[in-house]
C-alpha cells in the first residue's frame, strides 16, 4: 500500500531571528482535505514551501508521496502541484493562452495542448472569459484560473495556500466546489488557511499551527470535542418560570446555569451533553414551557481561543503585495 501523502520529523526554517516552522510533525494520509490553519505569521506558507521543494528546510525532515522533500526533489515536483497566493499565471494573456502555455511546457503538442485547456476553462467556468486578458478577471475568476493552471497535469497531491483570502462569499462558494470536486476525483489537498470557517467546510482533518508550532491536530468535531460539548441555551416563555427552571437544569446537568440581561433565557457551558434529553423531559414534565432549548457546537473560533489563548482573527484582509 502507498505511504503517506505528507510526513515530516522535526522540520525546521529560521529567518534571522523567526523560527518560522519550529519543528513540525505531520502524518497526513492520502485522500482528501487536510486542513492547515492558522493566523497570519504563524508559519503556513513557510511549511507549505518547503515541503514544495521551494525552499530547504534548516533541520528535519520530510516526505511527500513518499519522496524525501531534498534528495528527491524532482519526484516530489512531479507529483504535486503549488497553488500560492500569488500564482503565477501572466496577466496579459487571455485565460486560454496561460493554460495552452502550461499546456505545452506539460509536453501537450498543439491542438492537444489547446483541448486541455478547453478543458480546463469549461471545468472552471471560465468558458466565456477565455479570450479576455487575466489582468480584467474579477478576484474569483483570477483565482479559479490560478487553480486551474496548477492542474493542467493532474496531480496526487495539491498545495492550496489560502485559496480563498479576500473573496466574497460567492467566489469562495465557487472555489470550495471545485476543491470538493478535485478531492472526489482522487486528488489530495493540503489547504492552508486563516479562515477557520474554511476548515470547517472542507477538512477532513486539521492541524492547527501557531508561532512554527502544531498546537492541536484532528476532525473539527474532534477539536471542537476537545473544548467542551458545546452551550445550552435556554428560554422559558414565562418569566416566572426561570429560577425553577434553572434548580431543574442544574439538578439534571450537574452545572450551574447564568442568567442575562433576558429575564427568560438561562445558558450554561457543558462538558458533557448525556443528560440534555433528560433535563428536557423534567422541565416538560415541569410544565415549563420553552421558547428554546438550543444546544449548539463551540465554534472553531472558541476551540482557536482556548489552544492558543488568542483568536485566529485574519490580521490583514484582503491581498497584501507579494
Ligand atoms: P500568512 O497567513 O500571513 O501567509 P503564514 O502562516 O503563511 O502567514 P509565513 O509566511 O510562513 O506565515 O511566515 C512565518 C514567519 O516567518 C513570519 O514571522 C514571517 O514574517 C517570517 N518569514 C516568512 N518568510 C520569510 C522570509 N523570506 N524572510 C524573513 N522572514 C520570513
């Protein structure tokens, strides 16, 4: 059976004083969406680059596909693909001329070299802008053709990095699809991310990395998990109601509930989530009636928090200059 798509012992890259990746230890398996998170600085493109074979790392070590990142440096780049935040497409050519232009350097001769491309475009929709410069693509355009030029050749493995940043919804729809479909086509993605959103929609897993280092690693649930069961939110419809309602909750959950501002609502953080099905039958049989009874997930946010005791806020919105 094949190895692992990515797997890296101690890796390490210093500039001056920054120890950029501080020592990671990745097993990342083949298939699917590994979710690479973290805020701004924290070390993403830097891993990403060297495991690309872009840039050599100072200690450690790492595979791709089963390839020594250094030693085998050209059985890695003809394994996998780099889509960066600043491609590499020209932006005075046409959508069409780019990837006939990849299409070629690829060994695709003449008419084969412009059906892929035709290809490519239909697949991206980006059919009726082929003929139009790059320059005068929309955000969303110019990152779908990004993507599309790094998958003129199929690749097993697709370094994404930040594919998303500084779209609007829409266009982050329209490049989350087209990840999702890669991914069913057999293709593994490694997507670095600021957005923890993201992660969420599209990871299968995730390993969450702060200042060079991997600080928690595994399926959003499990992250989520590792923070909690989530918050009850409750709201008696009877304001009367509240102090009994609460000695119920904290009879059957065994924590204590705050109030708000809202005379109504109670609300209580959980460890556990086995006696919510309980708690609700002894207020219904309470004859307390409810206007909600919510248990939601921590967010991602809140598991970011509480790991790295800051939040994962994107710093800097938009497209900084390369
Ligand atoms: P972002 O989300 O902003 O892209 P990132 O997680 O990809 O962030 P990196 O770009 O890998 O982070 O940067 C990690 C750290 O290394 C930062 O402190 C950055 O300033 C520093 N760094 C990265 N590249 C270089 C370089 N070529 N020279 C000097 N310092 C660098």
């Amino acid at each position: 059976m094949a190895g692992l798509a990515i797997e890296t012992e101690g890796l390490v890259k210093v500039y001056g004083d920054t120890r950029a990746v501080d020592g990671i230890d990745l097993a990342i398996p083949r298939g699917g969406v590994h979710g690479f998170l973290g805020p701004n600085g924290a070390g993403k493109t830097t891993a990403i680059r060297m495991l690309a074979t872009l840039i050599l790392p100072d200690a450690g070590r790492a595979r791709v596909l089963d390839h020594d990142v250094v030693r085998e440096a050209d059985a890695v780049r003809s394994l996998m693909s780099l889509t960066g935040q600043f491609a590499s497409v020209d932006e005075d050519l046409t959508g069409r001329e780019n990837l006939r232009l990849i299409a070629r350097l690829y060994g695709y001769r003449g008419a084969a070299a412009t059906r892929r491309a035709d290809q490519l475009l239909e697949a991206f929709g980006l059919a009726d802008a082929a003929d139009r410069q790059v320059k005068k693509y929309s955000g969303g355009m110019r990152r779908r053709i990004d993507i599309a030029a790094s998958l003129v050749v199929s690749p097993e493995l697709l370094f994404l990095d930040e594919p998303t940043t500084g779209l609007d919804p829409r266009a982050r729809n329209e490049v989350w699809d087209i990840i999702r479909a890669l991914v069913n086509h057999g293709t593994t993605v490694m997507l670095t991310t600021q957005y923890l959103d993201e992660a969420d929609q599209l990871a299968d897993r995730i390993s969450v990395i702060d200042r060079g280092r991997i600080i928690a690693e595994g399926t959003s649930s499990e992250l989520k998990a590792s923070v909690g069961s989530g918050t009850l939110h409750v709201r008696v419809m009877r304001r009367d109601d509240r102090d009994a309602a609460r000695a119920i909750l904290t009879r059957e959950l065994g924590v204590g509930f705050d109030t708000t501002h809202d005379p109504q609502a109670l609300v209580a953080g959980l460890d556990d989530r086995s006696g919510v099905t309980r708690a609700l039958t002894a207020l219904e049989d309470a004859r307390i009636d409810l206007a909600q009874f919510a248990l939601g997930q921590p967010t991602l946010d809140e598991v970011f928090l509480s790991l790295t005791g800051h939040a994962a806020e994107p710093g800097d919105e938009g497209e900084a200059a390369a």
